[in-house]
C-alpha cells in the first residue's frame, strides 16, 4: 500500500490539498480525488491540486474538484499555490501560475513575522457577459439580468465568464435563501451546458457584498474566488455598485475585488493558509501515482 504525500491548505475556507505529483502519471486522479477529499472516510477538502512544471510559467495548477471532476479555474487554489510556492522560496513576490484557463500573474502582498505568505492577489483577464463565452443556451448577446423561472421560483440570472462559468443571482439575504437545492436546480437544469458556479449575493448596506456559492462538482463551499469576482462584476456592470474596489463576505472570510471596468483585468486579493502536512494511505495500488 502506497503513500500520498500532501499539503492542506485553504483561501478564506475554500479547502484544497496539494500534491507534487504528475496528474498524468496517476491511473485515476479523478477517484484519488473522490476518496481523498472525502471528509469522513479521506482527508477531506474541496478537492485535489497537483503541483506540476509549466513551459509557460512558474508552475502550473492542475485541479480536481471533490467529486472527481477537472476544474479549468480556482481563485483560491492559485492563491494557495502562490503561498506554496512562495513559503518554499521557489519564487519571488511576483510569479506566474498556468491554470487550465490560461497563464495568472500573482504576488505576494502581505507576510507574516516567518516571512510567509498571508495574502496574495491574482490578476485574472476581463469578466465576460456574452452567452457563448460563459457559456449559455439562448440567443447571441450579454447575460444580465434575464428572468427565468426555477423550480416555483421566477429568478434573474446573470451569465458571466472568469475562465469558467458562473450565474449570479441576487437575493435579499443570502444567509436565508434556500441555497443548496435552488443552486443545484440551476446547475442541473437547461441554461448551462457545461453547468455552472451559482453566487447567491446581496449588497450590505455599507456597500460591501455578501455571497453564497454553490459551486460544480464540490457542493456549497465556504468561498469562491473566481467567484466573487463574477459577483462583484455583475454588480459593478448593473450598477449596483459604483465604486472601482469591493469586498466579498464569505462565510470563510473576506475577499477584495478590483476591476475598471470591460476590457480590464480584475485583481483579486485575500488570504492564503496552510493548514497541516500529512501522507495519504492510498486504498488500493490502482491509485499509485509517480513522483516528478
């Protein structure tokens, strides 16, 4: 019976482990996922992040959500692997992270007495509206604000692409709303072919957002990085917010998202911990996997 060597870490709750193994050289990392990140028979986590080399970057990401399928973005886990590297002193304050959905400029903002990492930002291209960019069934043109009914409810869905897809929704209390089923009705139901992250979010009265996530294939998380920036876009597009910099609240903590607008890219700054080191008794030989 082997043994997995990891890294738990998490941004603002949003839980991953981190693995520096080749994924192509594990037989099945979607059911190493599966198993590992289970929290009563696993390790437990949002998912599985293998630590790999990149010809474009510093390192590249490549992500496992918790029930075994491949993620193409993860504001929390690139923050997170931004530390990883970081701590280890395999990069500088600045770097460039390969994720599935392209090349993300990252840096360290903040450390702690040890001279660790406490708070990265991501640079993350421009948020998309247009259907087929998120994507979305329907006709061509900008989501925003089209009113669909789910379930017996009649709701507005916002489309938005940050390298994956996202539907946001707002709602009077996101502490109150019904997020889980309503969230998974809108995943499983026609909109969104390839499914979709659900930001259930409404804006404080001090002018910060607060939001919900429901995201595909991990379930409710505490946070949603690429989230909160399709958040804090839609209400910056809608005007619902005027200001060019805002907090998300997360039940896992607090995010910043900064965007000038289409065309621009977005920065995205909050914490990154690690949480503990450990080995995996792997199940089975099936779930072997090669060092680099």
């Amino acid at each position: 019976m082997g043994k997995l060597a990891f890294t738990k870490l998490h941004g603002a709750g949003n839980d991953y482990l981190f693995v520096e193994q080749v994924a192509a050289n594990c037989s099945d990392p979607a059911e190493l996922t599966r198993r590992i990140s289970d929290r009563r028979t696993g390790v437990g986590s949002d998912g599985l992040i293998f630590v790999e080399p990149s010809q474009v970057a510093d390192a590249k990401m490549r992500m496992f959500n918790a029930d075994g399928s491949e993620g193409v973005m993860c504001g929390n886990g690139l923050r997170c692997l931004a530390k990883f590297l970081f701590d280890r002193r395999r990069v500088g304050a600045e770097m460039r992270l390969e994720a599935a959905a392209g090349v993300v400029p990252a840096q360290v903002t903040s450390q702690d007495s040890a001279g660790r990492a406490s708070q990265v930002c991501l640079e993350l291209p421009s948020p998309s509206f247009e259907r087929s960019d998120i994507p979305m069934i329907g006709p061509p043109g900008p989501v925003l604000g089209e009113r669909h009914r789910v379930g017996d409810r009649e709701l507005e869905l916002h489309g938005v692409s940050v390298g994956n897809p996202h539907c946001v929704v707002f709602v009077p209390d996101p502490e109150s709303f019904p997020v889980l089923p309503i969230g998974r009705a809108i995943q499983e139901g026609p909109w969104f072919p390839d499914q979709a992250n659900v930001e259930f979010v409404a804006l404080d009265s001090d002018g910060a957002l607060r939001q919900r996530t429901v995201e595909r294939g991990s379930g409710e998380t505490l946070a949603c990085g690429s989230g909160a920036v399709a958040a804090a876009a839609v209400a910056m597009v809608t005007g619902r917010i005027e200001a060019e910099e805002v907090a998300v609240r997360l039940r896992g903590g607090e995010l910043s998202v900064a965007w000038e607008g289409p065309g621009s890219r977005v920065r995205l700054t909050g914490p990154a911990v690690e949480v503990f080191a450990g080995e995996y008794a792997e199940p089975s030989a099936a779930f072997a996997v090669s060092s680099l």
